[in-house]
C-alpha cells in the first residue's frame, strides 16, 4: 500500500468518524441515552454465562459491552463511529482478498451506511454491527487456510459454533464461503451444498433448546429483518467486485465523484426516513428528566410545543416539580388527563409502559411506582435495565424496606457507570436509623407516602392521588395534579369540592386557572357576592369572565371567535376541549 493510499485512508475514517460523532452526538444523542437505560451489563461470571442460554452469545455480550458507553455524554456516539469505522477497514479487506482493487475503499462505505441509518431506530442494536464485524474477522482467518478438504471440514464444525457464538450471522459466514468457492471453481459442488444446508438446519434444530421460534431462531440477535440489509450489501458488493466484468467498471475513477454523490443521498434520505425526530425530541425530555435537568425540560418542552402526550407527560412533571403546574399548565398541550398519566393498556408501547413509574414516584406513591417499574421491566428488552433498577433500589429505600434495597444496589455494584450511586446509597443504608433519617433526600420522599392504603386498580388514578392528597395535604404536588386532573376531566364540581378541602384557607395564592374554574363552578351554583369575595378572586378575572360569557353568548359558541384572547383561559378549555384521549 503507497504512502497515498494511506492517507486516503486515514482521511476517509477520519472524516467519516467525524461525521458520525457530529450526527448522533448533535443530532440524535437521546436515542442512544435510552438504549443503554433499556439494559443492564454486569461484570459478573453469572452475568456472562446467562448468553449462553441464547444463540448469539459472544455478539450480544459484545454488543451490551459497548452499549454501556452509551450512558456517557459523547460516548454513543464516539463508539458507535469507532465500530463503524473498524467495519469499513474489514470489508476493505474483504473486498481485496476476493480480487477487488481500485475505489474499494468508497465502495465499502456502501453497508456501512446502511448501519448508519439502522441505528437511528431503537430496533436495531449494537450487537447487530458485532455480529457483521465478527463474522468478516472469522471469514477472513477461515480464507488462510489452504487445503480445500481441511477448511470443508473447518466450515462444518464451525456450523453449530457460529450459531451459538454470532447467531444469524452464521448465514453471512457460509453465503461469504459459497461465494469465495465460486470465484475459485465458478461452480459450487455437493460440499458447498452440504455447509449451506447445514447452516439453514442448525437454527430449526436448535430453537427448543434456545426457546425461540422459528423466525427468531434464524433472526437472533436482530430484532428485525432490516438488520440483514447491511451484511446483504456485503455479499453483493463481494460478489460483484470480484467479478471481472464488474471490475472493470468499478475500477473506473471516473465513476468516484457519483459514487460519492450516490452515498451522500443515500445517506440523507435512508437519515431522513429511518430517524425519528420527533421521538428523539421526545427521548430528549424523558432523559434530562432522568437526569435530573428539570429546567432544560422546561426550556426544551417550550421550544418544541409537541402535540404528543408523553411530550406534555413530562411537561407536567416538570412544571409539578417546580410548584407551577397550575400557573403554566394551559399553555402547553392537554390531551385530557392523558398528560399527566400514561395509560398502559394493551395499546401502549413498551416506552410508554417504561416511563410510567416517573410521575408516581414523584408523587409519592411509591407501591405504583414499583408497579410501574415492574412492568417497565417486564417489556424491556431481555428484562433488564439499569434506569429500572435504580428505580426499584430508590423505591424500597423510601419504604423502608432494606434488604430489597441492598438487593437492587448490589445488582448495580458490578457495573462500570452506576457503581458510584449504588455504593453511595448503600452508605446510606448501612448507617443507623438516625443517619438515615435524617438524610434530604429520604425525608422528603418518606413524608410523601400515604399513611395508609388500599386495593385498587393500576388504572385508578383518582384513587392513588385521593390517597396522597388525603394522607398528607402538605404534599403540593399531589394536590395540584389532583385539582388539575379534575380540570382536565371537565369535572367542575369534584375540582370545587377538593379545593375547598385542600386549598381554599392554606395558600395565599390563587392561581389564574384555579379562579377560573370556581368562577365557572360559583356561576353554576348562583352563588352570592359573598361566597365569591370568600375565595378572592380578582376583580378583574371577574370582569375578564364576563366580557368571555358576553362573547360566547354573541357569538353562538364559535370557539375560533374567543380563541385570540381566551385561547390559553381554562373557560376556553371547558367549551372546546375535546375529551377524546389517545
């Protein structure tokens, strides 16, 4: 290789990783922050045996190593660039072992940005991309072996090897063996036949064993088929590479400013449709919602103005636990009581299953928070999580319960990034009780659980905020989601009840949407001057709430009529608001 061709090389990784890094670090950070939170990768003999109960086992090992990085600001995306990288440099070699030459370097860039493009999906792990990259290395050392007996035999033991250690990439392996067999004879013969129809017989043997299906017996670790589309444009690009009448045009240097051109939209486009922006913009909430940045889900919440309930789910959260979820809550989208409970049914996603815990636990009710941090568990890939863990280990500290909290934290010791919180929390609880007791955290969290409980079912969000709210009027947060949600259900009457109980003589502060609803709730009941002055509101969201009824009046309730000045007033809400949730 010239000194040119080195740097072409070198100048190539470089700018390509770059481009990487920039893109997901930019781009598309939060899709990879999520990635890592949906596993758990453990340091542990144990822990590494348990893929042994797959097929696939070295891939996926491999795949949840790297993934962990992905918990690091700038890690994704640096290790996914880097396996990227090292992906190209091995289907260059490929590609020059088959007989390839010239532009072999640009059209390698070909599956690559494939892989690009399937990692913008949450389906598509980074075990898929070790399994390509490890059966190239396989094949590659395969292809030293000279005698043709010797590596017939070589390639039938491997048969069940590879299954067990790349899963379906044992399909990648023999369509690369039955290739480099054509170009050398141009004719396959019964020993070539005799691999193929091994390898496609193993999966279907061995699928009890592994308790898999069918399809997933022949798809592991892949989630979909999309993630064959990488190592399928390998064996094309091999394949027509190494023919000579391909060669000739592939060799052709007039032909690069198109491949580059070519690529570029390839890349663009496949970016374009694959991605998901819309969920990134939503993952970047749950996220700094995870991570402890409440005031960048605001500020992210404000520039977005998503129409997305798990967006305003957030949203809520945030403004809740800054005491102002009454004070902003029209001013973002309402899907009814949907924005401040996610409903798991069978409809909901697994994401949405994943982060109904937050808003319990932040409420206070830790056993449906635990509920939801089991069932978030339960629909996470492999059933494992880290974010899940810490969770269930937060949860059983705040009740009290040591020893399922030292179980959860002790889960978290053998990892690389969680160890420091989990060995700080158990310092907590190794402490005596008064140490304990008194430590900021814990005492919040405990003064929030209910007193008592009862029976109740997971969907009966009324119920769980009745009991906060009941237990400890002090709770804030509580109160103000169970006055809100009422709003939001147009239920006039529980809200005015529930105010008078919990609010009216404890807070000196009357928030605009809270006035707005008594006034809606005093005109029902034809209440006198009196009872109005009791709950103080202003003189002038009494002549605001006149002028509104003059004009809804006037214009027979034409919603587009009132919406320039009343469009963000809950009386505005109250007419229009349709109660049609997702």
């Amino acid at each position: 290789m010239t000194k040119k061709e080195v740097l072409i090389k070198a100048g190539s990784v470089m700018m390509f990783a770059i481009l990487c890094i920039a893109f997901f670090q930019i781009f598309y950070p939060y899709h990879l922050f999520i990635k890592e939170q949906l596993q758990l990768f453990l340091f542990t003999s144990e822990y590494f045996i348990s893929y042994l109960s797959k097929p696939a086992s070295l891939a996926s090992y491999l795949g949840d190593f790297f993934t962990q990085f992905f918990y690091l600001r700038w890690g994704g995306a640096i290790v996914l660039a880097l396996l990227l990288c090292v992906e190209w440099l091995l289907i260059v070699c490929l590609l020059r072992k088959l007989g390839a030459e010239k532009n072999v370097l640009l059209y390698a860039f070909f599956p690559i940005i494939g892989e690009w493009v399937l990692h913008c999906g949450l389906g598509y792990s980074v075990s898929s991309t070790i399994t390509v990259i490890l059966c190239i290395i396989i094949f590659l050392l395969y292809a030293t072996i000279k005698k043709r007996f010797i590596a017939f035999l070589v390639a039938i033991l491997l048969q069940p090897i590879l299954y067990a250690l790349l899963g379906s990439g044992l399909f990648t392996f023999n369509l690369l063996l039955l290739l480099t067999d054509s170009i050398r004879k141009e004719k396959l013969n019964l020993l070539a036949y005799v691999i193929l129809f091994t390898g496609i017989l193993i999966p279907f043997l061995l699928r009890s064993h592994y308790l898999l299906t069918i399809e997933q017996a022949y798809i592991y670790p892949h989630r979909e088929f999309m993630a064959f589309v990488p190592p399928l444009l390998i064996i094309m690009l091999a394949g027509g590479m190494s023919s000579r009448e391909v060669r000739i045009y592939t060799s052709d240097i007039r032909y690069t400013p198109f491949l580059f051109g070519l690529q570029l939209i390839l890349l663009i486009g496949g970016v374009l449709s694959r991605a998901n922006f819309h969920r990134e913009k939503i993952l970047s909430l749950d996220s700094e919602a995870y991570f402890g940045n409440w005031s960048k889900v605001l500020k992210q919440a404000s520039s977005y103005n998503l129409n997305d309930n798990i967006a305003t789910y957030y949203t809520n959260l945030a403004l809740a636990r800054y005491g102002q979820l009454p004070d902003h809550i029209l001013e973002f989208y309402q899907p009814a009581t949907d924005g401040l409970f996610l409903p798991v049914n069978p409809n909901a996603s697994p994401l949405t299953i994943f982060f109904s815990n937050e808003v319990f636990f932040y409420l206070g009710d830790m056993n449906m928070a635990q509920h939801s941090s089991m069932l978030g568990m339960i629909f996470s890939p492999n059933n494992r999580s880290s974010r899940l863990i810490k969770r269930l280990a937060e949860i059983n500290m705040i009740n009290g319960e040591k020893e399922a909290a030292r179980k959860y934290l002790r889960m978290l010791e053998p990892t690389l990034f969680h160890r420091a919180w989990a060995k700080k929390r158990l310092q907590i609880l190794d402490a005596d009780t008064l140490t304990a007791s008194t430590d900021a955290w814990l005492k919040e969290k405990r003064s929030m659980i209910p007193k008592r409980d009862t029976l109740r079912s997971s969907t009966d969000y009324l119920a769980s905020l009745n009991l906060l709210a009941s237990s400890n009027p002090a709770n804030k947060m509580a109160v103000d989601y169970l006055l809100c949600y009422h709003l939001l259900s147009k239920d006039i009457r529980s809200f005015t009840n529930t105010y008078n109980r919990y609010v009216k003589d404890t807070s000196p502060v009357l928030p605009r949407i809270y006035g707005e609803a008594l006034l809606i709730s005093l005109l029902n009941s034809k209440a006198t001057d009196k009872e109005v002055q009791s709950y103080g509101i202003s003189p002038d969201m009494i002549r605001e709430f006149a002028e509104y009824t003059r004009l809804y009046e006037q214009s027979n309730g034409r919603g587009e009529l009132l919406q320039a000045k009343f469009g963000k007033s809950y009386w505005f809400y109250f007419h229009f608001a349709k109660m049609d949730t997702k």
